[in-house]
C-alpha cells in the first residue's frame, strides 16, 4: 500500500490524469490511503464512478449518506451489521466479473 499525503479530494478536480494516476498507483501498490479526508456521499460516489462504474449495493441503510453507499456499523441504527462475519473478504467476488476497486471511507 502507500499513503498519499497533501490531497483534499473535496477540493481536487477529478481530472482524467488524476484518475489515470490513481489507477497506475492502485494498480503499482494495491491500496491507497487518504487520511483527513472530508467526502460528501455524493464525492465518494463521484470518486468511484471516475474510477469505474459504481455497482450498488443490494441494501440501501436509512443513515446511509447516498443511496450507492452501503453503510457498514456495529451500531443498528448507524449501518447494517453482522456484515462479513467469517472474516476480510473482498465484495463482488461472487459475481462472474467481481470489482476492479473498492472504496472505503472512514470518518
């Protein structure tokens, strides 16, 4: 993985070299993380798409910030529980062409 330091994605535009960038480093390290982060709902959805095209989740969370986010929590009442239980997986690889990226974001 590696870290990228000094982008606010909120204040960035998605440019298509920015995106090819992401792509290349995703692709070179596997992982990215962006700490202090600040996204909308609507951002991440945006993020996503700009990377591929967003495949919705099958539970829609009334706390939920978008409906394509699919809100994880041990709280009921913030997300929805009991959500991976035999341990890490990888979303989508039940399906015959699993995701290229995921997104996660952690407030």
């Amino acid at each position: 993985g590696v870290e990228c330091v000094e982008l606010d994605l909120s204040q960035t535009k998605l440019s298509l070299s920015l995106i090819t960038q992401l792509k290349q480093d995703l692709i070179d390290h596997r992982f990215i993380l962006f700490r202090n982060q600040t996204l909308s709902g609507q951002l991440q959805v945006d993020i996503s798409n700009a990377l591929g095209a967003v495949q919705s989740t099958f539970y829609k969370h009334p706390a939920s910030p978008h409906p394509d986010i699919f809100r994880v929590s041990n709280d009921p009442s913030q997300g929805c529980q009991n959500v991976g239980r035999s341990g890490w997986h990888i979303d989508g690889t039940f399906q015959p062409r699993p995701f290229q990226y995921q997104t996660m974001y952690f407030p």
